[in-house]
C-alpha cells in the first residue's frame, strides 16, 4: 500500500535559495511505499520566487495576502486534507532543511507510531545549532511546554516536522498564526497525540534573513508565551 506524502514548503522571498532545495529534494531517495508530491506555499514573495518553482515543475500555491509561516503551513496542510494525503511534511525555503533528512521522520513515524515527529537539531549535537542567544530562547520553550505538556521537546521551535493524519485533520481546522511551532505542540498534546522527536542534521541558512530579528526577540518572547497558554486553557 502506497502512502502519500506531501512535502510543504513555505516560501517568503527564497528565490536565491529554493533552486538548489529542490534539486536536492528531486535527487533525494524517499524510501519504498510512499509516494510524494512537492508543493511551494508562495507568501506574497516580491522576487522571483513563483518562477523558480514553476522552472522545476513544482506545484505553487499563491496566497493574496502575507500570512506569515503560520499561515503558508496552514495553506498547505489544508491543501494536504483536501486531496486526501497520508502525511504532511513542512520543510524551510531557506536550505535548512536538508531533503536526504525525510527518511529518518518517515521510519521514525513507522517505528514509533507517531502522530508527529519533530526533527531536532539538540539530541545528537551534530550540524548547524544556531546562535547562542537563539538557543537561550529554545531551552525557555522546552521549559515552557515541558510544564505546559508533560513532554521533553528539545527543539519546539523546529519547523522540520512530519504530520500524520490525525495532525494533518487537526492543524487544518486550527493552527497558529505566528511563530507557530511551540504553540502547535500544546494544542497537539491536548489533543493526544503522539509526538516523537528525533535528531536530524540541518544546515545553515543558504540566503536571505530571518524574519526574527533582534528586536522582534522581546514580542517573539511575549506573544508565543502568551499563545502557548491560551492553546494550554481553551477548549479544543
């Protein structure tokens, strides 16, 4: 039996970087017995973004309005609920995520019976960590939703996540807007379902900027705490 997977890749802007994502995503071997489909989540990007995509026959669903990552992944999720895919796995537009990674989400999801799995940059230490101020920040949220969940999630601000179909029909009908990562994985748990976390290699960005910047830092802070709760004390 075939699987579909879809591969949501959320794009602001990465005309310089999705070229050599997608030929590393059309070389990478995805194991037997799933069958996957690329598809850009274009963000309102003002470069040449779409044009890139369509240059690799990549299917480009453009949104009206800037969203902001919360959004494009929802886009594509719900995408993934309406044509009837098994999985859902997001990936960056920035070359963080290297393609030759979705083998170990996909057999850790087997192995685990995973509702999702979280790929982690801080279990094994191994590639790209990020900026120590960055990782000051990650290990408050791996506070915050240890106390929040019950659950060690080293890595919850990490994008590199697969979904199965109980999580694809979930984040399809609610999901948060910005920064959505931590959040996501109160409102997950609420709902029971199974998070395994698993370490993966990533890469440093190939181009363009963070939408977080320094003094985004402080409201970054602010607002997931904040969303974090709320997920925590409402009705599912």
């Amino acid at each position: 039996m075939i699987s579909r997977l879809l591969i949501i890749i959320p794009c602001f802007n990465e005309e310089t970087t999705l070229p050599l994502l997608l030929e590393k995503l059309k070389n990478t071997e995805i194991p037997q017995g799933y069958d996957y489909v690329p598809v850009i989540v274009n963000d309102c990007s003002s470069d040449r973004t779409r044009a890139v995509a369509e240059r690799h026959n990549i299917q480009v669903l453009d949104l009206v309005n800037n969203l902001g990552i919360g959004g494009a992944v929802q886009t594509g999720i719900r995408y993934a609920l309406a044509n009837n895919f098994d999985l859902a796995i997001q990936m960056d537009g920035d070359g963080q995520h290297p393609p030759g990674e979705i083998r170990k989400h996909l057999e850790a999801m087997n192995r685990y019976n995973a509702d999702v799995v979280i790929g982690s940059r801080f279990l094994t230490k191994e590639g790209f960590q990020t900026s120590f101020l960055r990782r000051v920040g990650i290990r408050y949220f791996y506070g915050l939703n240890r106390i929040l969940t019950g659950k060690n999630i080293y890595d919850s601000t990490s994008g590199f996540r697969l979904l199965g179909k109980k999580a694809i029909a979930l984040a399809a009908r609610h999901y948060p807007d910005d920064y959505p990562e931590p959040e996501s994985l109160v409102f997950f748990s609420r709902a029971g379902l199974s998070i395994k976390e698993i370490p993966v290699i990533m890469s440093p960005r190939l181009g363009g900027k963070s939408s977080i910047n320094s003094f985004a830092s402080l409201y970054y802070f602010i607002k997931v705490t904040l969303s974090m709760f709320f997920s925590y004390i409402r009705k599912l």
